[in-house]
C-alpha cells in the first residue's frame, strides 16, 4: 500500500470512526508555517449501565507520537493532558494507555499509575 493510499484510508476510518476515536494534533509553527509534530487518540468506550449511572464511559489513549526532532520539549505531554482533558470533558471514569517501555516516565509524570486490578490478554495469540 502506497503512502497515499494509507492516508486516504487512514483519513476515512477517522471519519468513520469520529465519535468513538478523537484526535489530538501538536503543531509546531516555528519554521514559518505550520507542521503536525504529534498527535495521540481518545477512544472512548460505554460501559455497563450501573444503579448510579445510565452512562458511563472508559477513554484509552491510543498512538501517542511524536516526531524525533519534536520529543523532549513537552509536545507529548501536552498532547496527554489534552486526551485528558477531553476525556474528562466527555465523562470518561477512567482513561488507560498501552505504554511502550520508553514512554511509561511520560504517563506518570501526567497522571498515571500502574493497577493491580488492570489486567489484559492478548487474543492474538494461539489459545493455550
């Protein structure tokens, strides 16, 4: 697939997709214009009604990333206050990140923290 071709269909799975998975871009205007230097995701996910509530809703932050030049200036934490922000905005209870071993300092540094209750299976792999 040609990077072309990716775009455009990245671009409709977004539209497809809006009300569930909310984009956050960082731009950087330092070069005379302006440049896309990161972006990270909000998808959002409704829960079980409970007594309490009839909506709720969980966030996870998804593909945070930012341009190699770009990183140490605090473009990815602005981008993760920004999910957060909107997650809170939108009634999320809880947001969660899949967090590659390098990024975990930048998470806890803005919130973050590591569960004993959070647990996951990986269901791509074969059933053992």
């Amino acid at each position: 697939m040609s990077e072309a071709e990716f775009s455009a269909d990245a671009a409709a799975w977004a539209r497809a997709h809006s009300e569930t998975h909310l984009p956050h871009v960082a731009v950087a205007d330092d070069t005379g214009g302006a440049e896309i230097v990161g972006m990270a995701w909000l998808a959002l996910t409704p829960r079980v009604a409970t007594t309490n509530s009839l909506d709720r809703w969980s966030g996870d932050l998804q593909s945070c990333y930012v341009l190699p030049e770009h990183r140490g200036n605090g473009v990815g934490g602005a981008l993760v206050q920004a999910v957060l922000a909107t997650a809170r905005e939108r009634g999320a209870e809880h947001v969660t990140v899949h967090a590659s071993p390098r990024s975990v300092e930048l998470y806890v540094r803005h919130g973050f923290r590591s569960s004993g209750r959070l647990l996951w299976a990986d269901v791509a792999v074969t059933e053992r």
